[in-house]
C-alpha cells in the first residue's frame, strides 16, 4: 500500500484542509493515496511525507470520550488518520498501521497483541501489553515509584505504607498490627484492571472494622492531603496536571469518634475538577514542574510506558512531600487540556524518530 501525502511548506508541517479531507477519504475507500500538494502560491511542494495511519482497540466508552471530532480533524491537519480495529477479524488482516492505541480487557486480547508484535515490529503498539500488565495489580502498580525513592530539591515523591492481603479476613487486624499500618486504612481491591469492582474502594476507621473487609485487596494507610488531588497525565514526554476534588482530612479527633468501613465506589471518576476552586494556596499549589519532569521520565522508563496518569498527593501541612497512590493506563485523556494538540504531537514524533 502507497500511502503518500504531498505537504506543503506550512511551519507547523500541517495539511492544507482541503488535501487532508481528500486524503482521509481516498482513505477509507482505496488502498492507495496519492495526495495533491495544495499550493502556497509557490508552485512547488517543499515536503513530503507520509500519512501517519493510528489503528486503535478501545472501549465504546473510550472511543467516545478519547475520538473527539475536534481529535480527529486536528489529526487530519497534521496527516494522521484514526482507523478502528475491528476485533472481529484478523489484526495482520488490517491497516497497515504505522501504530496502534489499544485499551480493552483480556487474556485472549494481550495474546493477539504479542502476536502481532512479533510479526510486525515496525508498528508501534502503544503501549506493550506487559508493561500494561504490571498495572492491574495493585500490588505491583506503585512497586517502580517506592523503588525510585525519589528526593531532590523540589521534594520527595514515594507511596504510603501498604500492606497485600491475599486472603483471610479474620488476619487482617494481626497483619495490620505486625506490619505497623496507622489507621485509617484505605482498603482498595488487588487486582486493578479497570472493572466496577476494581475501582470499589473503601477506608477502615478501626481494627475491628478490618475484618469486614474482602480480600484479595492491598490496604494503604491514608494520607491526609487536604481534599484536593493532583492527577498528572502522560502523553510520552509531555505532562499535564490538573486538582480534582477528593477525600477530605480525617483527623485524629475524627478516628477516635468513628468507626466501621465506609465504602465509596467509583469515587475519583466522580470527583469533579478543582482547577477553578478558591482553595488554600499550600493545598492548591501543583507540585513543581521540575520534579514533575524529572520523576516522570524516570518512571515512564521503568514502567516502560507512555501513555498512562498518576495520582499525586501532597501529604498535609508539608509543602514537599508528595505520595503517588494510583497509576492508571490510558485514563481518560478526553479531560486533558489541550489533549488533542498534545496526543498528535506525540504520535508524529513517535514516527519521526523512527
Ligand atoms: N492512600 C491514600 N490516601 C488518601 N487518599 C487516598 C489514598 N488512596 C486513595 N485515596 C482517595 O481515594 C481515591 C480513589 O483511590 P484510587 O485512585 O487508588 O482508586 P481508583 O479506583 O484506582 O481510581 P481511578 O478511577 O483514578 O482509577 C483517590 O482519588 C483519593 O481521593
Ligand atoms: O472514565 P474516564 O474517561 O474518566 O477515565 C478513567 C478511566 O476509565 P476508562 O478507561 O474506562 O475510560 C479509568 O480506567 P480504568 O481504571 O477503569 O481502566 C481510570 O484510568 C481513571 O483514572 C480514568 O479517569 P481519570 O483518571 O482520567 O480522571
Ligand atoms: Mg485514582
Ligand atoms: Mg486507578
């Protein structure tokens, strides 16, 4: 298949619109594209390139929230084109893709990914599946971060003291006790792949409490950070962060006056933005872009990932002592300022530096 795109000498090497239409359509229709160059008035195309072809595997909900028409018509602009994938046919049957996005559930799904891989590795599979892996089990997810131990003069970045319970949920209260975990706790399932029930979680006030929960599960001490999160979303080396609204505080007075297990399903995907909130500065304040960068490209090296968010928390009353507590591959970057610009961008440098 010829897929070739005559482009003309904008700066920002984008498409002239009406090229770009053409070329999605003769796209979808015909196997072979000869782009027309459109004209600067200079009589002469001053670069060719090829058209970037992104094949993707989502969730409907994903293709919904991610495929945003603005998405595709910024993409068009700078010759790439989304395909979907039809899981119902061969994968070396379809593009070719010079990438493919994926974020879908299963054994059966990973093996024909790994298998593609190995027949094809001149496509870009964002991202390999064993490195997906990694992240939905709780008790693997934030190994990397506690690893790195990361300090430097911007802050120290590490996980909170956790504990994996297998099973036996009448061991739990011993467990906590010989491990040393400060109540509350919160109590969150082990595996992490992205189900309904992987997202139940739920804070233990007592030690009696303990007992009520359901194993397979890692249990975390909480962190108080005043109520507001940080997540930090990462497109290859870009990194975008925004505050969303989360836990309150649970003070000493608090936890000698509660007691039981309070379950909230699904609540960060329910907590809304905190961007425009008039919160205390030392709450608010996003954590230092310095340290950003530097934490996140050492991780997305050990994680072996580029597409994923953190969940960052700045330990109350401290100006510099953060805590990564959920790591999530492909979230929800529909909610990312400027997502578009930044996710087309990364998918014409990953073919650039081929
Ligand atoms: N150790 C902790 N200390 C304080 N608050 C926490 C802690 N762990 C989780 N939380 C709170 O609970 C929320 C949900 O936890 P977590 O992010 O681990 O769950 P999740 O279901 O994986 O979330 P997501 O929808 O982002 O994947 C967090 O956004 C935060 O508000
Ligand atoms: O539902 P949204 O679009 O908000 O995206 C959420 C995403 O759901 P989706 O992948 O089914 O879309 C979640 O993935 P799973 O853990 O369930 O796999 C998880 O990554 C959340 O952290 C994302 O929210 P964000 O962290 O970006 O706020
Ligand atoms: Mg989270
Ligand atoms: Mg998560």
């Amino acid at each position: 298949m010829i897929v070739k795109a005559e482009m003309v000498g904008k700066e920002s090497g984008e498409l002239c619109e009406s090229g770009a239409e053409k070329m999605s359509s003769q796209m979808r229709g015909d196997d072979t594209f000869e782009g027309n160059a459109c004209s600067l008035g200079l009589g002469f195309p001053l670069q060719q390139r090829k058209l970037v072809v992104v094949g993707y595997a989502l969730t409907s909900k994903k293709t919904k929230s991610f495929m945003q028409p603005k998405l595709e018509g910024l993409a068009r602009n700078k010759g790439i084109v989304f395909v979907p994938i039809d899981q119902n046919r061969p994968l070396s049957d379809q593009g070719p893709f010079d990438i493919v996005l994926h974020k879908l559930l299963g054994k059966e799904w990973r093996q024909i990914l790994e298998d593609y891989r190995q027949v094809h590795p001149e496509v870009t599979v964002l991202d390999p599946p064993d490195a997906i892996q990694h992240l939905h089990n709780r008790q693997y997810m934030l190994q990397e971060v506690a690893y790195m131990n990361f300090s430097g003069p911007y802050g120290k970045v590490s996980v909170p003291s956790q504990l994996v319970i297998k099973r036996d949920a009448s061991s739990i209260p011993d467990a906590v006790n010989i491990a040393g975990l400060r109540l509350p706790l919160v109590a969150k399932p082990l595996v992490a792949d992205g189900s309904a029930k992987s997202h139940e979680l739920s804070l233990a006030y007592d030690q009696y409490s303990l007992r009520k929960l359901e194993p397979p599960l890692v249990l975390q001490e909480f962190v108080n950070h005043g109520g507001v999160l940080f997540k930090v979303y990462i497109v290859g080396e870009a990194i975008k962060v925004v505050r969303r609204f989360s836990l309150p505080n649970v003070s000493r007075r608090d936890l000698s006056k509660s007691a039981g297990v309070f379950r909230f399903p699904r609540v960060s995907c329910a907590a809304a933005s905190a961007d425009d909130a008039d919160l205390d500065p030392g709450i608010a304040e996003l954590p230092p872009r310095p340290l950003l960068e530097r934490f996140a490209k050492e991780l997305r090296r050990r994680l072996g990932l580029q597409l994923f968010n953190l969940d960052i928390i700045r330990e109350h009353g401290t100006k510099d002592r953060f805590y990564v507590i959920d790591i999530n591959y492909f979230p929800g970057y529909g909610k990312m300022p400027e997502y578009e610009h930044i996710f087309t961008d990364f998918l014409l440098s990953l073919v650039r530096s081929k």
